[in-house]
C-alpha cells in the first residue's frame, strides 16, 4: 500500500459516508478515483489544470457547506494558487482539505515546475492551515480522517520515499 493508495481509499471512503464532501481534481488521480466518480457523479470534479479556478471553487463550495477536498501536484497547488488558498480560505477562515503529490522529488525529471521543497513552508504561513507530512499509510489514513471529521482547514503533502 503507498500513500496515494491509501489517500484514494481514505477520501473515496470518507464520500460514502459523508454527503457534504466534494473531491476536486487538477487533472491527477481521475483513474484512482473512478470509483468514487461512477458512485459520486455530483461531488467528484476534474477541474483540470487551472489550479487558482479550482481553489477558488473550492472556496465557494465550502461557503454553502461542504467541505472541498483539492488535489492536484504538490508545486502547481501550492506555487501556482498560493494566493488563492491564503485570501479564500485562509483570510476567510473556511474549512478544507488540499491534498498534494509530488512534493519536492517526485517529479525533479520533469524540471523546477515540478518541485516545490518550500511548500510546508508557504502553507504555514497561511491562516489556520494544519498541515502535515505523513510518512505512512496507516498515518494518512488516520490524519485525513482527523481533519476532514474536525472540518478544518489542511494541507496534506505525499511524499513517496525515494530510493
């Protein structure tokens, strides 16, 4: 099991039973979540890649009540809609779950678009942002349940070991 396995299992868990989680993508993890799509046409987006758009439409789900989970890559969520996240979530205080793959290693084959070793950093800056680095399945697990049960605000960065 890898920690996007058990993200996938987790949130795809977590929409069965609760209604008033919506999954947003930026265009990653479609196939992982076919599943939850086919059961949850209404609460599952591919929002593609216009990731400031995706936050922001987050931000308006979570203002009617639900709790926005996003997902997309580690350097595009947090470099490209960093703004986003800060004022719509952040300055307003809404609550929501941005989930990111890629971190600052994962994708270094692709060039510095895809690397983001400071991103802890910048969403510790933002207002009431939890924020965690999970080293286990078992630790996702447990922490995406924590947050989404306790409707905060969060950032969980996946960061596969490399070897």
């Amino acid at each position: 099991v890898t920690l996007r396995s058990a993200f996938v299992s987790t949130v795809s868990r977590l929409m069965d039973e609760d209604e008033s989680i919506v999954l947003l993508l930026g265009d990653i993890s479609v196939y992982a979540f076919r599943e939850a799509f086919a059961k949850h046409p209404k609460r599952c987006y591919n929002i593609g890649i216009c990731e400031q758009a995706s936050v922001s439409v987050a931000a308006g789900l979570a203002m009617s009540g639900l709790y926005p989970i996003f997902h997309t890559i580690d350097s595009f969520m947090v470099r490209r809609a960093y703004e986003q996240i800060y004022l719509d979530f952040g300055v307003q205080k809404l609550a929501g779950m941005f989930i990111s793959v890629g971190g600052s290693r994962e994708y270094w084959k692709l060039g510095p678009t895809h690397m983001c070793p400071e991103s802890p950093i910048l969403m510790d800056c933002i207002p009431n942002m939890s924020w965690y680095i999970p080293q286990s399945p078992i630790a996702v697990e447990n922490r995406i349940n924590d947050y989404a049960r306790a409707r905060v605000l969060s950032y969980v960065r996946l960061e596969e070991i490399q070897t």
